[in-house]
C-alpha cells in the first residue's frame, strides 16, 4: 500500500484520467465536465462510489478555480499507472 504523497499523487492521477461512463458527455474527463452540469448532480445526488466521489471532488476544484491542475497532470503524466 503507498503511503504519504506517494498515494496522494497516484489518487490525483487516476482523477485526472477518469472519465464519465454514461450521459451526454460520456469518455469525457470529468476535469472537463461543464461546472454546470456537476452542480446538477450536486443538487440531484452523485452516483455511488468512485464516481460520485470523484465528481465531488472535480466540482471542488473547479469551484476554487484548481481543475488545471489535473489538465497539467495529464500532460505532465501522459499514460496513466496500471495498478
């Protein structure tokens, strides 16, 4: 099990790759899901698990302006680690 930033950078990675499963932006990073459409989830319900839990935390980022940061890890980590 990783531990310290080592885990914190391997779950900032896997957030910057995943992408929505289903809809109307489906294979789309969540990173650049419309602020607006998150916020519809956001009152609605997020889906269970990994999912919702990732769209919460994208829907934070962009609230305070930080989703580049997961466009800068996808450039500066280009193939995502295979667990």
């Amino acid at each position: 099990m990783k531990t310290g930033k080592s885990q914190l950078q391997h779950n900032l990675i896997q957030l910057a790759y995943f992408k929505m499963p289903f809809g109307k932006y489906k294979d789309r990073y969540l990173s650049d899901l419309p602020e607006a459409y998150l916020i519809w989830f956001q009152t609605r319900g997020f889906p269970a698990g990994k999912l919702g839990r990732y769209m919460q935390e994208v829907l934070e980022l962009k609230v305070n302006g930080l989703d580049v940061l997961l466009r800068n890890i996808r450039n500066l980590y280009p193939i995502p680690p295979k667990r």
